[in-house]
C-alpha cells in the first residue's frame, strides 16, 4: 500500500496518525495518508515568514522554474514517498488518481494537461492576474518605467489552499502564488493528494526552494486552523462548507458556481445553432466542475431546449473507468450517489419541475458498471424559476431549463460564476455586462467550461495577495 507523507517546507514527514484510502471497485486500500495535526500546522505557519524569504529570488527565474516544472509535471517519474524512495510517473498518477476519486483515465489525463498549461503560460496568466502590470514590481515593489510611481504591497507571507477532490484542473488556481512570491500551504481533498504533492514535487525538482512549498494533508480541524492563520486563502467547497467563512475579507471562496447559458430573444427561434455549447458546458469534465452549467434558461421553446438536450445527453454512458471514451466520474461513495439522486426525487414532487431524461432512459438515474457506482445525466425541465432544482448543482451533468421572458432573467438568475449569453442584441449586451450577479461573462457562443488562463474565473488572485499603496519619492 502507498504512503502519501506531509511536507513540512518541502520536506516530507510521516505521521503516526494515517488515514485510509479505498479503491472505489470495491474499497480495498490504496493508500495511507499522513495527517498532520492542528497543532502541527499552527507550530508550522508561526513560521512563514521563513517561507515567503525563501521566493526572494526575481520573478524571471521564478517563471523559468513554473516553465520547467511544466515539463516534468506531464512527463516525469517524481517523487511520491522521498520516505521510502517511491516514484510515481504519469500513468501511475493517472491509476491512483483514478482508484481514489472515481474520474476516468480520459479526464484526468485532460486535466493534468490543464496543469502543464499553466505552469508553460505562467507569464502570460500573471499579465492577466494583474491586468498588464510590469512583472518586476514584484522584485522592487515598483516598477522600473518611467512615469506616476506605482508601488505594490504583499499582504501575505504564505497562502493557505483547502482544496476539493472533485476535479485536478482547480489545482491550477493556486500556482501563480509562487511567481506572486507567497509560500503555500495546500490541504488536499480527502480523497485527492494526488495532484497537489505531484505538482510539488515537479516545482522542487524544477528549482523551487522547498521553504515555500507545505502539504498537509488533515481533517476539518486541521483546514480550519490554516484559514484560521494564514495570512491569506483559497476555499474549495459546497455551500455547507463555505458559508462560514463569506464575510471573512482574508480568504477568497470558491464555491458552488451555479453557471448558467442564457439565450437571448433574438436567437431563441434558432436555438438549434446553439445546442452544441449547451451541450459542452453542461458535460465537459463530467460535469464535475463550478464552470459547469447547471441551469440553461430560455425565453421561448423551453420544451424543444429541454428535450434535444436530453437527446443528446442520454448518449453519454458509464463506461469502466480506464475505458478510451469514458466521459462520466464514479462516486467513491455509493451511498452518496443514492442520496443525491433521491433528493432530486423528492424534489420533482414539487409541482413545476419534471426530469426529461426520464423518460429517454428506462434504466433511471443510478447506473453501476464495472463494480462502480454512477449518476448519469439528468435535464430537468422547469416551468417555475424558483423551483428549488432551477438552482441546484451537482457532481455530474445535470442541468435545469428555465423558460421565462428576457426581462426578468437577470433578476432571476441569482448568483452566476460563469455566463455564456447567447445573443447579438446589443441592449441585452450592455445589460449582461452590467449584471452584478456575473462573475465571468462570455459572450458569444462560448462554453461556459472554456476557461482562458490569463483571466481570473473567480476573483483575481493577485488582488487577493498585494495592494497597491501610495508612494511619494523625494528626488535629488
């Protein structure tokens, strides 16, 4: 069985106190992983200002080490357990990766290759974290150009990161904190270490000082403690888990996205032209992401959208994890998956909602293949926007048509992370980019799924790590 150590400024450690990972065909063990306690992690970011002293290095051989460590991220045997000398490859990161979260072969392979991505485009993802701003700011505090002395403060010695397990592409959130000079201090997902200690390993082998990288795998207690006292942070989470922290200016939440396609009134007797990126931002990924469209919401043809939506959905089948065309996750939890789908029972018996996939699949929602257990895809059709699955998300593909009139969609919607608006009418245009329940906007036909680097999804990283400050020089 492997063992997943902590790293305790990029040095591994191994703990008394072990947690167990099961297989998801069967649960038999794949992995011990370290936990490291709360008082660990407290002793551990007493000490961060070691961390960020460690990145004074200039930013251009910060970037040069992300660019290296892109290389070896995709194509590198690298360490695992340096404890007891275990490396693990590409394919061998795919397999666990694999075992322990349920996402195919097919997915994780893409997402390892969004990782690459950004570690080779880092320069080009900080110019849009900071809108253009002249990287050798973060060497001086201000850049060298000639013109109003703009000056920039780092308000963190160390970022704290409380990952999810639902899918390796979130990782890329985080990476630009090195290049930014802040430490980091990762809580994997339960059942996902894999990623993050990968991506650690490939920064250690490509240069990176080891005081700045920490991995702690632990228990809620244990995430709470590094919100709690890191100077800065990242929150992965459902909305159980993120509300808490809301009203906390330190910690940057990333939640239930709840994305949504809106098609316009001018395109909605085309509708067709259109269903291909309903279709994408509905089930790129599994269906497993915040970019995901969960919601689809149109102001006429609500029946037509809904079943042609369903048409097309239905065609993706649980297929065994390692197979070329497997397109769905597996829950690791059965039992989780059966509860899901008897909520979304329960709430079709409130008048307004019907599921249109029902109907097209006599099988039902639940699905077991290959010793594994599966939702797979679901279109609700919904009459009444305020039906309570016109809002909901989940960890597959599942999407709520919504027919209501133009004008009251932007009332209605509700908090949106990502918007694909599918409309050449320049008024409903200015309108959308007025909108302040959008995060992300795109628009044109654009899947809400299609993420470009140099721009934040949710938040801005850079704003979240520095402040500009005034600054008077007296010359001569």
């Amino acid at each position: 069985m492997l063992h997943v150590p902590i790293l305790r400024g990029g040095r591994a450690y191994r703990s008394l106190d072990v947690v167990e990972l099961g297989h998801v065909r069967g649960g038999e063990p794949v992995a011990a992983v370290s936990q490291a306690n709360r008082g660990l992690i407290a002793r551990d970011l007493a000490g961060m200002r070691e961390c960020r002293r460690a990145l004074e290095l200039p930013v251009r051989e910060l970037l040069a080490i992300c660019s290296r460590a892109a290389q070896l991220v995709a194509t590198a045997e690298l360490p695992l357990d340096p404890l007891d000398g275990v490396k693990q490859g590409p394919e061998e990161y795919v397999q666990t990766l694999t075992a322990t979260t349920g996402l195919p072969h097919t997915l994780a392979r893409t997402n390892l290759e969004k990782i690459r991505t950004v570690l080779a485009e880092m320069e080009a993802v900080l110019a849009g974290l900071t809108r253009g701003l002249e990287l050798e700011v973060l060497d001086s505090g201000r850049p060298a150009q000639h013109g109003p002395v703009v000056s920039y403060l780092a308000e963190a010695d160390s970022l704290g990161v409380v990952l999810p397990s639902n899918s390796p592409g979130v990782h890329a959130l985080w990476l630009p904190a090195l290049p930014l000079k802040v430490g980091l201090v990762l809580k994997p997902g339960s059942r996902e270490p894999w990623t993050p200690l990968r991506v650690l390993h490939a920064l250690l082998a490509a240069g990176c000082p080891a005081p700045a990288l920490g991995f702690y795998p632990t228990d809620y207690a244990g995430a709470a403690e590094i919100l709690l006292r890191a100077d800065r942070s990242m929150l992965f989470g459902d909305e159980t888990t993120v509300r808490a922290w809301r009203d906390d200016r330190r910690i940057q939440i990333h939640g239930p996205g709840w994305s949504k396609v809106l098609l316009g009134r001018d395109r909605a007797d085309a509708w067709e032209e259109s269903i291909d990126v309903m279709v994408a931002s509905v089930a790129d990924n599994g269906g497993r992401s915040c970019l995901n469209a969960s919601g689809v919401w149109v102001p006429a043809h609500g029946c037509e959208v809904a079943a042609e939506l369903a048409a097309r959905l239905v065609r993706i089948e649980a297929l065994p994890l390692d197979h070329p065309q497997a397109a769905l996750a597996a829950f690791p939890d059965p039992a989780a998956a059966r509860r899901i789908s008897a909520f979304i029972d329960r709430q079709l018996s409130i008048p307004g909602a019907e599921e249109v996939t029902a109907g097209l699949r006599p099988g039902g929602r639940l699905a077991e293949v290959d010793g594994c257990t599966f939702l797979l895809p679901t279109v609700i059709r919904c009459d009444d926007p305020g039906h309570p699955l016109a809002a909901a998300e989940f960890l597959f593909p599942f999407v709520s048509v919504v027919e209501l009139p133009q004008e009251e969609m932007l009332e209605r919607i509700g908090p949106t992370l990502v918007a694909t608006a599918l409309t050449e009418d320049r008024r409903f245009a200015a309108e959308l980019l007025g909108s302040r329940a959008i995060d992300r906007l795109n628009l044109g036909p654009i899947p809400t799924s299609r993420i470009s680097w140099d721009q934040p999804h949710e938040g801005n990283l850079f704003e979240h790590l520095y402040r500009r400050r005034a600054l008077q020089a007296a010359h001569g």
